[in-house]
C-alpha cells in the first residue's frame, strides 16, 4: 500500500511538474527584459511589426463596400506587393461579418506571402448616437462581438494580436462621439466628469482583455488609443492589456513619446496609425518626396526605440503605416459622385506635416493621399488562383479586375531602409 | 612685355585676395558715427506701430564713442494698433527679402551694441540678427531679450557662434511694445558691430532659472512669451495686457473677453502665449524649462461660472515642435481669483515654445464670457 502511495505521488508530482513545464509557450507574447525593454515574440523569435493599415477600397466605391469579397481579390494583388517591399503585417480595423471570407484573406496574407494580421474592433465607436459606455446592454453586446471575433479567428495562424478600439478615448474627454450617463451628468465638475467617462471607458477595455485572455493565450491584447491621452487612467483601470497600440500623427518625428509612455503607463507600445500625405496642400500638386521624408523619419524613430537600442527607450514593438493605398472616398463620404474623383481639398490642419502648412487656413491634410501606393483607373487582373498569376487563359473566370497599384517613391524608400536600417543618416528635408 | 604684363595682372589680381586671406577681418561695423564710411547696412526695416518711432541717427547726447549715437523714442500710442514696433538694419534699405542684399559674415561670431536708457528701466523686448526671410532668406535667425536698460552706457552681445552667416541681410534688430513700456521708452544705440572673437564657443541651450514668468505684470521685464497665437473664432476675443481692474498681485492683471459670436464661424477661441511671437513651430525658439515641475496661474471670470475648456502648456507642433505637453481643463471659474496648477511632474519640458494657451468655447459660454489671469510661471 505505501508503494502504491509512493508511485501514485510520484506520478502526481512528475506529471504536475512536467504538466507545468510542457505549458506551451505563446504563439505570439512579449517578452520584457531585465532592462525594462520589450520585445514581441513570434513563434519565440523576435518580431519587428513593419506594417500597413489595410482598407483596399476600389476607385468610386466607398467604406461600405465588401472588398473581403472582391472575386478579384485585391488582397491578393496587394500581398504579393507588401511582400516586396518587406511588409510583414496588416492591420485591419474591424473585421467583415462575412468570416469566411475573412478567413480567407487571412489564412491567404499569411500563406502566401508570410504576412500577418492584426485584428481590431472600433468598440461601438461609431454606433448611432454615440458609444454608451456607461450603459452595461452596450458593453454586453460590445463584448459579445469581440469575444465572438477572438473565438473565431483565434485558431488562425496568421493572426497576430487584438486591438481594442481606435480613438475611443476622445470620447471620454468630450472631444469626439461623446458620451454620458445618469451618474456622470449629477456631477458637476467638468474635470470630474472626464476622469468617470475615462474609468468607465478603461475599465470596460479591461474586462474585455480579462475574457479575452480566457479565450485565447496565444495572442497579446492591445489598448487602441488616440495619442497617449488618458493613459493615465488605464494605468488604474486597464492594467491587464497586453501592449497600447497608438495613433499618432506628429510629422517628422515622435518627439517624446516612447520616454513619455514609459512615464504614464509602463506598457510596450504598437503605433498602430501613423503616416503623410504625399498631397502638397499649398503648392497644390502630389509631392512623393514629401511623404517619403516624413516616413523615413517616422520609421528611424520606429527602429530606434525597438528593444535594445541604448538611445532609445527600448519600449517599441514597430509600427503600421496608414495607410496602403489611397481611398477616394474620404474627403466626401456623402457625395457617391466624389468617390470616382481623387479630392485634393484639405479639412483638416496639422503643423506637424509643415511643408505644406501655409495653405490656405492652415488646412495641409490631404485624407485621400495618404497612400504608400497610388490607384490608377486602369485595371489590373487580380491573382489567378489556378495558376498564381495575374496572367488570365481562357479557362478562367474572373472579374472586371482591380484598380492598378503604382508604388510611390515612400514604398521604395522604406522597402530600402527596411532592408538596412541605418538610424544615423540625417537626409536632407526633401 | 606681354610676359610682364601678365605678372602684373596675376599679381594685381590674385596679391589682395591672398593677402586678405591672411588676415581676415575682425570686425564688421554697422554704426559707428553718423556718416562714418565704414558703416554698414540701414536701419530701414520699420515695424509694427511705425508711427509710434523717432529714430535720430545723429543724436550728440552723450555717445558712446565719437560725436553722435542713435536716438529712438517708441511713444507706445498704437498708431497701427499693433501694440508693437521695430526696426531692422537691412541692406540694402527696405529689404525684406526681395532683394539679394545680404553680406557674407562668414568668420564673425557675435555681434555687440552698446545701449541706454534715457532714465533707466525701457525695456527691448528683444534684439534680432538675422531672420528676414523672402525669396533671399538670412541663413539664420538669432534672438535676445528681453534687455532692460539702465540710464548708463551698457554693451550687450549676442552670440553668433556656430550660426550660419553666409547670408546675412537683416543684420540688426530691435523690437518692443506697449505693455514692457506703457508710458513709451526713449534710448540710444552706439557702436554695433560683428566682431569675431577667438575664445568664443556656440551656445549651449541653458536651463532656465525657475520661477519662469510668462506673465507677472504688464511692464515687467520678467514676461516671456508673446499672446500670439490667436485660434478660432479670433475675432471675437479682446485681449487687455495691461487691466487694472482687481489684479491678484502688482498693478495689472490680463483680462480676456470672449465674446462667442462665432466671428469666424468656428465656434471656439484661444490664444497661444509664443516665442517669438507668431511662432506656430516654424522658428527653432524653444526655452529650455526642464527645471520647472509645474506652471501656476491665477484667474477668475467676472461673473463666476465661465467655463475654460483647456488650459495647456506646451504642444505646438511644426518643423520644431513642443517637446511635451501638459493639460488641464475644462475648468470653471470663480469669481474670486483661484489658483491652478498644471502639473509637470514627468514631462519633457526641454524645449517649449508655446508656453501657455487656454481656449473657451461658444457651447458652454453661450453668452461669451470675461475672465481674468494673472501670475502666470513655471516654478
């Protein structure tokens, strides 16, 4: 009987131990250093995120349309150009209802050019009249979106991590879709009122990325955030996300962000959105080299605060360029007739982006030319399935094609910095 | 003959230039005496309230040196309404840019003035080298100031090392205004020069001395600074530098009127406090402020209520942007003046240009609002 004891407790201990130890490590984590630098990990080796925001939107279509179901499968025509120039990740903003289609794209990025795929979801944010997210139905419905989305995609190998909204955070400061409820109208304080809407927002995100992590052990969680606003806050009320994946738009350079993040909420951070226009608003032609200056600067900055550069803070994960390619839609998403037309008005101002900053009222921000690669009229054939090319034979079915890509000098420069990234070398402006 | 011809040619030519390479100029004379024939570049560049200027190139009170100095009396009346004025030597006269005038000041590095006040206390809101831009821009733009002048010759200098002087058409400059001299200012310059200094080094970016006063009283010399940056609906603020109505310390206090009839159709108003004045990160200006861990001010509305949706330090972005920012805000105000701090505790306040702003909107003022701030620092 005390043999028995004795094996069966053996047996217990050596399968708890290696039980615990066989614990299979992430398929994507990040590790964080002694030094406090972070880096992420992919299949246990290190992963620079070289990035682009992803929304293929046709010439004279706009954000409603279905690319995920194009028959030409511009992903397809675009994947094989990303691979080119050495692009490892898209990042996708909300996924299609339609997930077999998603799978699709996905599993397609990932198997044919090796690119991987971060997921988001914009949280309700653009919900008719306003994200409530004092509102617990809202955050049920919310939730069940996101964790139906993890369960979904979850199992696919080209996934890389989640986002959890985009700019959400202006809501709480009143600044874009705001919102309210009964407890946060009695207090009179408007600075008080501000830090409920951010705890309610943060803790929300917080819940979220608890489940989440439940579900899934594979992939990290990511705080969608509008520059570093609030972050503060998420340091009380959002401590279990993973990383902050930010939305800046600050010209040639981060300035202080990366020590600044470090200061407010010590998390590895994803820039998840930034970029340049390549329209010069004030000489009013396209301006490429513009937009290459601005990127390369961007990306230099990118590559010196990654893990491990003294210099830097060590605390940078990589980045995703907004945005691929142009979408003609933009400028007036009400007008079906200006999505056939590539706006050059400006509505918006950012002195930042300074060489165009003297056009008339300051607006220089250019929102359908912000792509790394043009959109011609002309149409190309998207990828043949049958034969993985774009050449079509008669045996082939396919559609009215996609509109042609033309890469603009930024892809080329930044394919080429990629390739060897050199952080001492000051260009000249333009 | 032709052989000989030639040497004479080649010597006569080429001997000067050799000989000037040898010994380069030490200095490069702007104003010495009326008439003086190594002068340099005129005081043409007229700014601001012209009409508010005396210049007297050729005063005989008391020179520095020789038999005449320049005498301006600025009478702070606003004749334009700007609430400033200036001048610029330029070369040649009224170049704005258009023109290309510039000396080539290449092996100077500084510039020195002498100066004095008629009683003591005028304060030049700052002094320039450089900074015309145009179709032939200066190859740099250099300030100083504020200079508070005593009533006994004084030479100041400004450091050029390290600037790039290869095209210098704005060589000097001077500017104040109304609320550092309300009652105006009389004073002479004597003696400006480049010189070229061989012991003198670049100058590092210092660290300002806390406390920092953006604003402390209407005429003192301790503002930094400039109400500038006017946003929105700027038609409809009223900006009075110099109110006596209650300050919470000193004899003057700043009061804002905001009157929200969306002049310009924006809905909102602000202002930026700048350096220099108009600065929106296109000159490379910044203080270096790391010393400060918070900017206090004082304020209060005139009827208690008015809401301010941010107070903010920092955050201009351009070709040269703020390093950090600080936000406070929405505040309401009291009708007793109250005190607010913005902390900066963790911030990269290495290099500020825009110090301080504030901006209100229509929706939560919808009968406009009139609110007061005074004692503004970094401390």
């Amino acid at each position: 009987m005390k043999k028995l004891y004795f094996f069966t407790s053996v047996f217990l201990l050596a399968a708890l131990t290696l039980g615990m130890s066989s614990r299979p490590t992430p398929k994507v984590f990040i590790k964080k250093f002694k030094n406090g630098d972070y880096q992420l990990r992919v299949n246990s080796k290190p992963y620079i995120i070289k990035g682009v925001c992803y929304n293929p939107i046709p010439i004279g279509k706009n954000h409603e349309y279905d690319w995920w179901s194009d028959p030409n499968k511009p992903w397809e025509v675009d994947g094989r150009l990303m691979k080119e120039m050495g692009v490892n990740t898209v990042r996708l903003y909300q996924v299609h209802e339609n997930s077999d289609e998603v799978k699709k794209v996905i599993r397609g990025l990932y198997e044919k050019y090796g690119i991987r795929t971060v997921l988001g979801s914009w949280l309700g944010f653009w919900e008719y009249p306003c994200p409530f997210y004092g509102d617990k139905k809202f955050q049920d419905r919310i939730k069940k979106e996101v964790l139906e989305m993890v369960r979904l995609y979850k199992d696919e190998p080209g996934v890389l991590m989640w986002v959890l909204g985009n700019e959400n955070n202006y809501s709480c400061l009143g600044q874009v879709n705001p919102w309210s409820s009964d407890e946060i109208d009695k207090e009179p304080d408007p600075q008080k009122q501000k830090a409920m809407r951010a705890k309610t927002y943060y803790s929300f995100v917080n819940d979220l990325t608890r489940e989440i992590h439940q579900i899934d052990t594979d992939h990290p969680v990511a705080l969608g955030n509008g520059e570093l606003v609030g972050l503060e806050f998420a340091k009380e009320y959002a401590p279990d996300v993973d990383l902050v994946a930010c939305i800046i738009y600050r010209g040639k350079t981060f300035g202080n962000l990366f020590k600044s993040l470090k200061a407010t909420f010590d998390k590895p951070i994803f820039i998840s959105e930034f970029g340049a226009d390549c329209y010069d608003a004030y000489l009013k032609k396209e301006d490429q080299n513009m937009q290459a200056f601005f990127l390369e600067s961007q990306w230099r900055q990118i590559y010196g605060n990654l893990a491990g550069n003294k210099d830097g803070a060590g605390n940078c994960l990589g980045g995703a360029i907004f945005e691929w390619s142009d979408e003609w839609w933009k400028h007036n998403q009400d007008s079906s007739d200006s999505w056939s037309v590539q706006d050059t008005e400006s509505n918006w101002s950012n002195g930042s982006y300074y060489f165009d900053i003297k056009a008339e009222g300051n607006k220089n921000m250019n929102e359908e030319w912000f792509g790394i690669v043009a959109l011609s009229k002309d149409l190309e054939q998207g990828i043949n399935p049958r034969t993985n090319s774009n050449i079509i034979d008669n045996k082939d079915s396919v559609g009215a094609g996609v509109n042609k890509r033309i890469p603009r000098k930024a892809y080329y420069v930044i394919r080429e910095f990629w390739k060897k990234p050199d952080l001492n070398i000051k260009r000249k402006k333009k | 003959m032709k052989k000989l011809l030639a040497m004479l040619l080649v010597l006569g030519l080429f001997l000067p230039a050799a000989l000037l390479a040898e010994e380069s100029p030490k200095e490069f004379v702007f104003y010495a005496d009326k008439n003086a024939k190594d002068n340099h570049y005129i005081p043409s560049g007229w700014m601001g309230d012209t009409g508010d200027i005396k210049m007297n190139d050729q005063s005989a009170v008391n020179p520095k040196t020789g038999t005449t100095s320049i005498e301006f009396t600025y009478n702070a009346k606003k004749a334009q309404g700007q609430g400033w004025a200036g001048v610029y030597w330029q070369n040649p006269a009224n170049n704005w840019g258009s023109k290309n005038g510039g000396f080539d000041l290449t092996g100077m590095n500084k510039l020195t003035f002498w100066a004095r006040g008629a009683k003591g206390g005028e304060v030049i809101q700052k002094v320039m080298v450089g900074g015309i831009k145009g179709t032939y821009p200066d190859s740099t733009a250099v300030e100083m100031g504020p200079v508070e002048l005593t009533d006994t010759w004084k030479q100041y200098t400004i450091n050029l090392a390290g600037k790039d002087l290869t095209y210098i058409n704005g060589g000097f400059g001077w500017a104040t205004n109304g609320d550092l001299n309300p009652e105006g200012a009389t004073f002479y310059i004597d003696d400006i020069k480049f010189e070229a200094d061989a012991n003198l080094k670049p100058e590092s970016k210092k660290q300002e001395m806390m406390p920092f006063y953006i604003y402390s009283d209407r005429s003192s010399a301790k503002n930094h600074f400039i109400p500038s940056g006017w946003m929105g609906d700027y038609g409809d603020i009223k900006y009075e530098g110099a109110s006596k109505e209650d300050p919470y310390l000193g004899d003057s206090s700043i009061k804002v009127t905001y009157s929200g009839k969306k002049t310009q159709g924006s809905g909102w108003a602000g202002i930026f406090w700048q350096n220099p004045a108009n600065n929106w990160g296109n000159v490379d200006a910044g203080y270096d402020l790391s010393k400060a861990a918070s900017l206090t001010f004082w304020a209060k509305g005139a009827k208690g209520g008015e809401r301010i949706e941010e107070i903010k330090v920092g955050g201009i972005m351009g070709e040269f942007s703020d390093s950090d920012s600080a936000v406070i805000g929405p505040v309401i105000l009291n009708k007793e003046w109250t005190k607010y701090t913005i902390d900066l505790k963790g911030k990269d306040m290495s290099y500020i240009i825009g110090g301080f702003c504030w901006s209100a909107n229509v929706d939560n003022n919808p009968e406009g609002a009139i609110f007061y701030l005074d004692e503004i620092k970094f401390e």
